[in-house]
C-alpha cells in the first residue's frame, strides 16, 4: 500500500494534528509506503499525487474539510478516505460523502451523528485515534518532571490535584466540575482543580466567565486557570502530575487526553454519552456521569469555511443535540468517591491503562487501518 496522511503537518500540539501524525507513525512503523502533507497544501498535495501515485489518502478532519481532503484528490483520480470527526451535525457535502467507497469515523457516536444526518450506514468505518503508550506511562509522584509540573502550577504535594486540558475549560466540562467540587468542599481533602488551556481570543473570554463563576461559588482559591503553548514533549508528565483527570465533556468525538489520562493510570471522570462510550468503562476505568441536559439547536449560522456564502442561515428539518451537560451532583459524588480512596484511584488507573495498551496503541490503530482498507478496498 502506498498511502499519503493529510493533516495539518507538521504536526502542531492539537487533536487533529496529534491524530493524523500518529497513524503517518504507526504506518510508516508496519513497513507501509507512506507520507504526509499538509491538508491545506494543494500544490503539495499534487506533487506526491504525480510522483507518488499513492493508492489512497486519508484526510483528518470533520465534514467541513471536505474539499480539501475529498474532493482535491478525487480530482486527480485518486482514492480519498477520510477519517472524520463531528462537531454535532452535518449541514453540507451528503452527495460527495454518500459517493465514497469508504469513511472512518472515530467512534460509534460520531458514526451515528453521520448516520442521523443522511449518511449511508454501510461505508463507515470505526476506526479509534491511537495513543503512544510507551510516552504516556504512569509515573511517581517523586519523579524530578513531575515534581516539576506540580510547581509551576502550585498545587502543595498534600494537595489532591484534579486536572482538565482543552481548547478552552468550559467545553471540557470545567463549569460542571467546579460546581461538583464547591458540592463537596467541607467533605474532601485539600485539592487544587487546574485548567489548562490554549491561548486564544475566544479562549481568554472563556477564562474570564470561569473564573467568575469558581468566585461566585466561592472556590476561586482553589482554581487555577492555566494558558500558554504547551508541546506534546511536556503531556506526559502534566497527566502524570494529576490525581483525577475531570473532563465530562459538553461535545466529544473520541477524547484523546482522556485516553492517554488513563495510559497514566490516572481515573478519569467523564461523561455517559458520544465517544466515552466506546472509550471509558464505567465504575472500571473510569466514572461517566449521566447526561443532566442535552442542548439542542434548529439552525445554525454557517460560512465559507463549511462549503456556503458568509453567514448562511442552516434551519434544520429537526432539532440537532449540540451539546451535552453533564449530571453535577453525579460528578460530585464520583469526585469525592475518587479524592477519598487512593486505592481505588490506582485500581482504576491500572484498568485503564491496561485498557488503552490493548486497544488504542497507535500501531494497533495502524494495523487496524490496513485492515480496513484491504477489506473494503482491496488495497494490500
């Protein structure tokens, strides 16, 4: 097989980014012909088309990416597979996805959004984003790297340390778990709960609503909300030095960090929709709070960016689940559950990280996509 991974290349320190690189990785492990270019790259992308002639290329993204990653290649007569992710509907492209010989989705929840959406059934594929397992590993506390991230952030080594990373918090589930935590805050041991966050606008106007909010509930003390770049080099040891990982997210195609939190040993509370059905085991390897609100919108506003003009009204023929929120008094008692028995936080971790070795080892995932494409392609 000659395969050429569109996805924003070289790789930057973001999901879909991280997602595309570790299945180049995984490929190129295996012995498989491979390379990878940028997804916004036309003239690149036309050069390996002539000089590669790869068999196929899968394109990361989500439906909106469609030309990019569908349609460029198709113009030069070449297989495109793409592996998608949802942003809670599909407002465009049904004729070109419903053409495809093939589609890989990251989870079952992601398949069904598609499938509800007026996506065929039986061209998609579950194919799980991959973790690099031998990176993200348990580690002591005493470790210097470890010790070192729990510094930086402030949280004293008697502190219980409850750790979300996203975009932004609130999208992860962070507005949920500070009212969880301000639940049981007479009742737990000392913790520290810590956002970290990418800077950006939206993102800075997001901090400001969070951290009005742990004032209002009176745990702003205890909250930290941390922005700056951060590499994937230093993700290992941010998920080491946490306790729980918390992040019950509002949307969720497949959750990487959550999986690698649990490739840490680390507990995860998440929440008992999309993705973490496919991911997380709960009460095993983690604890799924239940679905408190589903928010669902009838139109959308749409631009260029998703194939229409600039601030196109979408009405929808039914209401569309956006977003979910999370059960606060189940996390809440998950929480507690969790900062009160260090055994059951090991237990747990053991579980999860036995869990993610077995099923979402990057080069799993890549055998797994060869599998894929031999089987519906023909394509060895």
């Amino acid at each position: 097989m000659k395969a050429l991974i569109l996805y924003d290349y070289p790789p930057s320190p973001g999901g879909l980014a991280t997602q595309g690189d570790l299945l180049y990785r995984g490929l190129a492990e295996l012995g498989v012909d491979v390379h990878a270019a940028h997804f916004e790259a036309p003239q690149e992308k036309e050069w390996y088309y002539r000089w590669f002639q790869p068999d196929v290329v899968v394109g990361i993204g989500y439906w909106g990416h469609t030309p990019h990653l569908i349609q460029h290649p198709q113009r030069y007569g070449i297989t495109a597979v793409p592996w998608f992710v949802a942003d809670g509907y599909i407002a465009n492209y049904h004729e070109v996805l419903n053409d495809l010989p093939l589609m890989l989705v990251t989870s079952t929840w992601v398949k069904e959004t598609y499938v509800r959406d007026g996506i065929r059934p039986e061209f998609i594929e579950v194919l799980p984003v991959g973790c690099e397992t031998e990176r993200f590993v348990p580690r002591d506390r005493d470790d210097p790297k470890v010790r070192a991230i729990r510094e930086t952030l402030g949280v004293a080594d008697d502190q219980l340390l409850i750790l979300t990373v996203g975009g932004d918090a609130a999208s992860k589930g962070a507005q949920e778990v500070m009212q969880a935590l301000a639940k049981i805050d007479s009742e737990a041991p000392d913790w520290k709960y810590v956002c970290k966050v990418w800077p950006q606008p939206r993102t800075e106007q997001q901090n400001l609503l969070d951290m009005q909010l742990a004032l209002h509930l009176g745990i702003d003390k205890n909250v930290a909300i941390s922005t700056g770049r951060l590499s994937r080099n230093i993700m290992p040891y941010l998920l080491a030095a946490c306790d729980i990982y918390a992040a019950p997210s509002r949307l969720e195609g497949f959750g990487m960090i959550q999986v690698e939190a649990n490739a840490c040993e680390k507990p995860v509370i998440a929440i008992n929709a999309m993705a973490f059905l496919d991911t997380m085991v709960h009460g095993e390897t983690a604890f799924l709070a239940g679905v408190a609100q589903e928010i669902q919108i009838n139109e959308a506003i749409l631009g260029e960016d998703q194939g229409f003009e600039e601030n196109s009204r979408v009405v929808f023929p039914r209401p569309r689940t956006a977003d979910y929120r999370a059960n606060v008094n189940d996390i809440a008692g998950h929480l507690l559950e969790l900062m009160r028995d260090r055994e059951l936080r090991e237990r747990m971790g053991k579980a999860g990280r036995k869990r993610v070795v077995e099923r979402y080892d990057y080069r799993t995932v890549a055998r797994r996509f060869t599998e894929i494409v031999h089987d519906r392609l023909g394509i060895n």
